[in-house]
C-alpha cells in the first residue's frame, strides 16, 4: 500500500512537472512571437534620411527620428550650390569600404569639416551573413546609430575608427564583439553610460538598419540627381535609366546626386573640386575670361 502511494505521489509530480515545463515553453514562444510581431520602433534622432550627415566642424546635422512607415527623407537635392554633397553607403565589415576610408577618409573630414562638403554616412547590412552568424554588420551600424541618437558629437570619431585599419574586422569573421564595440566608441569620445549600453545591448535600431538595406537594395537609392544611371560592378555598364537604381555593392558613393566612380571620374578630392568650382563660379568665370584664340 505505501508502495502504491509512493508511484502515485511520483506520477502526479513528474505530470505537474511536465504541465509547468509546457506552460513555460508556451510563454516563450508567445514572447517571441510578441517581440517579432511587434511594429518597428522609430529610427535614431539624426538620421531621418537613413544616414548620418556632417556639415561644418563635423557637427551631425540635426532632424527628427524616422517614424515607422515612413519615408526616408534625403536632406540635399539642390547640387548647384555648394557645399558639394557626398553620400557614402557603407557596410562596417566591408574590405572595399576600408580601403575608401585609408584613400579618402582624410580628405572628406578635411572639406566636411571646413564646410565645403556635407558629408552623408548611410549605414547598411550587406555583408550581414559573412560574419559566421554574429551579426556583425547590423550590430556594428547599431552603435553607430545609438551614439548618433545619443551623444552625436563622437558619432564621426566611431564611424573613422569602424573603417580603422587594426579596427575593421575582417570578411568572413566574427567582427568585434559587443563590448569591443562600446570600447571603441569611448575612444571615440562617447560616455559608457547605461543608455548607450542598454542601445548597444538590445541592437535597438536593427530593424532602422534593416529597412535601410531593404531601401537601397529593393526600392533604390534616395537622392540620386533625375535620370542618374548606377553602375552594374557585374557588367561595368549602367543600369537602365528604365530600371530601379539599385545599391549593388558597398562602398557607392553619391556625389551631387550623381555616382562617382573611379576609374570614370578619376580621384575623389579631383571631383569634388571641379562640381565645388563650378558651383561657385570659378569654372565659368574662367572660361568667360579666357581669351578668344585668334582665328
């Protein structure tokens, strides 16, 4: 009788251990489904183009945050007037983007901060699955956009050392952890504090990173000049001017509504300098000066 007893005790705990176990499991599933359910937060304060823009002294140019639904809003479409404005579209793990920022990153902090360039930094997830499952492309345009939302004066400072050579991690890898993350943000001049944390903790924008990529590579990108032809890297030919402009390949530099290309337009400060002359002038003051050869 007592042995009876004992197996009953035994099942109806090992039952109502079970019942607990599915109970648990459903409320898990139902706090997933919750979160990936739930409606996309606004983007980053800053960054209602979906980049980052420096104008004079590298200060962030200020805007209201994305709201959900809504359209990216390009913050520069008249090119005849300077300053000269230059989008770069990057990805953080890009090698390619590397090596634009050791050519010209110098070059574009000196005319963005003298003012002669508006400088648009448009963070995307291109390579988000060659970091061997860690995310690292969102997570490493996450902390860009948390320190642009929060603390925006050291946002230039991370975005030079994300592209730093000994910094940018390379294709293919893990990237930088978390914390190596929030490390190089303090070298850049941002304060540690529980919010940027907290930001870097729950990727808070990678649904704004997301929809980022999804713009460009979906829809197209915003701000080009009318009837602006990308290049097809594939084909070394433009895309149809019929056909959706289309980011292809990181980094895509917009100059003036226009994509530079190198081995087209030749080096980068080259180009800005001639769009800078002839929109203030100089170009054609010249020309109308030159004198008449002599038939």
């Amino acid at each position: 009788e007592s042995e009876k007893k004992r197996e009953k005790r035994n099942r109806l705990f090992l039952q109502g251990g079970i019942a607990l176990i599915v109970v648990a499991v459903l409320g898990i599933v139902a706090l997933v489904l919750t979160q990936t359910m739930k409606p996309a937060g606004p983007g980053p304060a800053n960054m209602i183009s979906g980049g980052v823009t420096f104008g004079e002294d590298l200060k962030v140019v200020k805007t209201k945050a994305l709201q959900p639904e809504t359209q990216r809003e390009p913050l520069k479409q008249d090119w005849e007037t300077n300053p000269v404005d230059v989008t770069v579209y990057v990805d953080y793990m890009c090698p390619a983007c590397g090596n634009f920022e050791a050519q010209n990153g110098t070059m574009l902090e000196q005319f963005a901060g003298s003012g002669d360039v508006e400088l648009t930094v448009f963070p995307i997830n291109f390579l988000d699955g060659q970091s061997l499952g860690a995310k690292y492309s969102p997570r490493a345009a996450n902390i860009l956009s948390c320190v642009v939302d929060q603390q925006p004066d050291s946002a230039f400072a991370l975005h030079n050392r994300l592209l730093s050579q000994g910094v940018q991690p390379a294709e293919g890898t893990t990237g930088l952890t978390d914390e190596q993350l929030l490390e190089n943000a303090e070298a850049a001049g941002a304060t540690l504090n529980t919010e940027l944390k907290q930001c870097v903790k729950d990727v808070r924008f990678a649904g704004f990173i997301n929809s980022n990529y999804k713009q460009v590579s979906e829809v197209g990108i915003l701000g080009l000049a009318k009837g602006a032809q990308l290049m097809n890297p594939q084909t070394n030919s433009l895309v149809p001017a019929d056909e959706p402009q289309r980011l292809m390949s990181t980094p895509t530099v917009i100059v003036n509504g226009q994509q530079w290309v190198e081995g087209r337009d030749g080096a980068l400060e080259q180009f800005i300098l001639k769009l800078k002359s002839e929109a203030d002038g100089t170009t054609k003051k010249e020309d109308a000066n030159a004198e008449t050869p002599a038939e």
